[in-house]
C-alpha cells in the first residue's frame, strides 16, 4: 500500500514537473513578459537582436481597430521584425528603415505601416496577395544617421528592390546631435565621430538582458503582481524644458565635442527647430542633407541602381488637437508647426532626391488626426493612422515610374 502511495506522488510530482516545463516553455515563447529586442552595438549604438521577442503593453483606453493591449514584437534570424526573409529570394523586396514608427511595437505586426505598404503595394500595382516581400528594418529610437550605417551593413545582403526611409519629424533632426555619430567636417561633409555608449546606458542593456534570462513564470508573476504604471502627463513646462535638452545636445557635441552617448529612447519634440528659435537649425538641415545624400550614393553604387525614397511623418504635437504636449504660439510665437517637416523635405531635395512624401496633408484630411495617433503623450500613429498612410504612400510609389518596374515583374 504504501509502496503504491509513493509510486502515485511520484508520478503526480512527474506530472507537475512537466506540466512546468510546459508553462515555462509556453510562456517564454507566446507571452515573453520581460523580454528584450535590443542589445548595445559598437557602430549603431543600439541595434534589434535576432530571434527575440517581447510583449508590448498598451492602454486598453487607446486600443481601436488593429491595435492590441499586448502586442507581441518579435525578429527573424537577421534582425528584423517579424519572419525571417526569403531563404532565397523570390519576390520583389521593400525595405523600410526608421525608428519605431517603423518598428511600430504598439501594433501588431501585420498591422504595421511596413506589412500595410506591402498589401496596398500589391493592390496599386495589381499583384497578387503575398507578392512583394516587406522588410521592417525599423529600430526604436533610431535616428537617420542610424538607419544610413544600417543600410550601409545589410543593404547588399538584403538586395531590395527599393528602399523606402520614414522620418520622423519629431526628433528625427535632434537625434543627429544626441547620437553623435556625424558632425560637418571642415569641407561640409560628413565625419564620422567615433561615439560610445555610456555607462548608464550599457547597464541599462546589461539589466535588460539579465531580466530576459529568468524564467519566464517568474517574470510572468512579477508583472501581473507588480505596480500598474502611472499615467504619463507631461509637465506644463514641456516646451522649455525640451528647448533646454537640445540646446545641452548640441552644446555637448558641437562645442564641447564629448563622445559619450547618455541616451538613446528618449522621444524629444525638435522644439527648436519648430520654434525657429535656434543657432543649431542649419547645421541639423545640413547634417539631414549629408545623410540623405550618402544614402542615395549607395542606393545608386552598392546596390545597382535601387530606387531610394523618403517619407515623413509629423509629430504629433504638430498635428493633433487633443495631444497632451501643445505649443502656445502666444507664448511662442515663431512657432510653425510645418517647419519640421519642410525642413526635412527641404534637405533630402536638396540631396537630388525626388520630394519626401510628407504625410501631414494625408493625416489631416482623414478629419479626426487624434483618431490615428495613440494619444496622451505618446507620439506614435496607431493601427488607422498606419493604414491610411500606407494606402496613400503605395499610391505615390506605384505612380513612379523609377519604382514601378521593380515591383511588377
């Protein structure tokens, strides 16, 4: 009897054994609470580790059609989010490179602007579901100098048949200064800067992967256990206190020429150019220029000839109503809530690039811009704002004569 009694608690602890190893399994590869996409890097200063995953919580307030309250983030084997690419490659290929307008972690992936393009591609072009393979090379808190050096590492390797980069007319120009990875050399081109990551910031990547290697139960537990984050307001000093940032950025890298990077995924409004208040504006436009102009030589040597393309999207401090980040033109009264993005469009003309398609006139139109946006101080368009942009830039693309032929073959 008693024999039997030890027999039937082993296999009930057998059963409970495999039953956590399921779990665990379950957990870490379905809902990896804790997980971490990025990892330091020595050239980019952060880039997207292959094979990883994560889950991205969003307000349940701000969730509409194709959004999710936990959205799944995950890469394929070469670092880009969602599957890995065509092992070889059969289909047309669109690689779009950004920041995480582009990554789009508040969305799922088939609901990104990236996946969207790739549909509405399709449709313009008359091609069949599944005909165009998309990339999303999009980083989170990447700036244009950041996806130029990606570009210039993977572009041969990924061989698109065009290149698509979004800009952010949000802090897409500042981020040139924070990442100190370009300055203007005496000649006005760029040199390279030699940057490093500072120790704030690669403990900040040390933790991360540190957490994302305990079992994922544990980490489970500790987030449905743990303290619900407070509401993000932002203070009423917003503007000031962001014209104070990046007259510090600028001063640290123009003038005093440190080459510690204290921070990378901060999303800091570009009130100073906005504002036309700032010294700094023709060297970030310059800088811009630069950038888009080495793209474009490598679109036109390494890569044969492949069509480059820019788009922007603007912020939305710029464009919506019920943002909780606003600019009071009595208080500043330069303030001009196009000029970041002419600016931009501005530089990659002057590039010999085609026109930038600037999105602002695609989102305005739609009526309601708060609806497209995720709200509060977030910055970032959702899953409708995605879509409509989308819709419009696959129209501008398969109307190009240089692009079209690359797709339809």
């Amino acid at each position: 009897m008693r024999g039997q009694a030890v027999k039937r608690l082993g296999l009930v602890l057998a059963a409970l054994g495999v039953g956590m190893v399921a779990l665990e399994l379950s957990a870490d590869r379905w809902f990896p609470i804790g997980g971490v996409v990025y990892r330091a890097d020595d050239v980019l200063l952060h880039d997207a580790r292959p094979n990883a995953a994560r889950i991205q919580p969003m307000p349940a307030e701000n969730v509409g059609p194709g959004d999710a309250a936990r959205v799944f983030v995950s890469t394929g084997a070469e670092g880009y989010r969602g599957a890995s690419l065509d092992q070889p490659k059969t289909r047309p290929r669109v690689l779009v490179m950004g920041d995480s307008l582009v990554m789009a972690e508040n969305v799922p992936d088939q609901s990104t602007f990236v996946r969207q393009l790739g549909r509405a591609l399709e449709r313009e072009c008359q091609l069949s579901p599944g005909a165009i393979e998309t990339v999303n090379a999009g980083r989170s808190g990447y700036g244009p100098d950041q996806a130029l050096l990606l570009l210039e590492r993977d572009g041969r390797t990924v061989a698109p048949d065009l290149v698509v980069i979004v800009l952010c007319a949000h802090n897409d120009l500042g981020d040139l200064m924070r990442n100190k990875l370009f300055r203007l050399g005496t000649d006005g081109a760029l040199e390279a800067c030699q940057p490093f990551l500072g120790d704030r910031m690669r403990g900040w990547f040390r933790s991360g992967h540190a957490e994302s290697e305990r079992l994922a139960i544990a980490r489970l537990w500790d987030f449905y256990r743990g303290p619900k984050a407070a509401p993000d307001q932002a203070p009423p000093s917003a503007i000031e206190l962001y014209l104070a940032a990046l007259h510090e950025q600028f001063e640290d890298h123009v003038i005093r020429k440190d080459r510690e990077v204290v921070s990378l995924f901060e999303d800091i409004y570009d009130a100073d150019v906005a504002l036309g208040v700032d010294a700094s504006i023709a060297i970030k436009s310059r800088l811009m220029n630069e950038i888009a102009q080495r793209a474009s030589r490598f679109c036109a040597e390494d890569l044969d000839g492949t069509p480059l393309r820019f788009v922007i999207v603007p912020s939305a401090v710029d464009v919506c109503e019920a943002f909780d980040i606003r600019v009071d033109p009595k208080r500043h009264p330069g303030y001009d809530p196009s000029r970041l993005g002419t600016t931009m469009a501005t530089a990659v003309a002057s590039a010999g690039q085609p026109s930038a398609f600037d999105l602002t006139e695609t989102l305005a139109s739609a009526g309601d811009t708060d609806s497209l946006f995720v709200g509060g101080t977030d910055i970032h368009w959702n899953a409708a704002g995605q879509r409509l942009c989308a819709d419009a830039v696959a129209v501008w693309l398969a109307g190009d004569g240089s692009v079209r032929p690359g797709l339809v073959r």
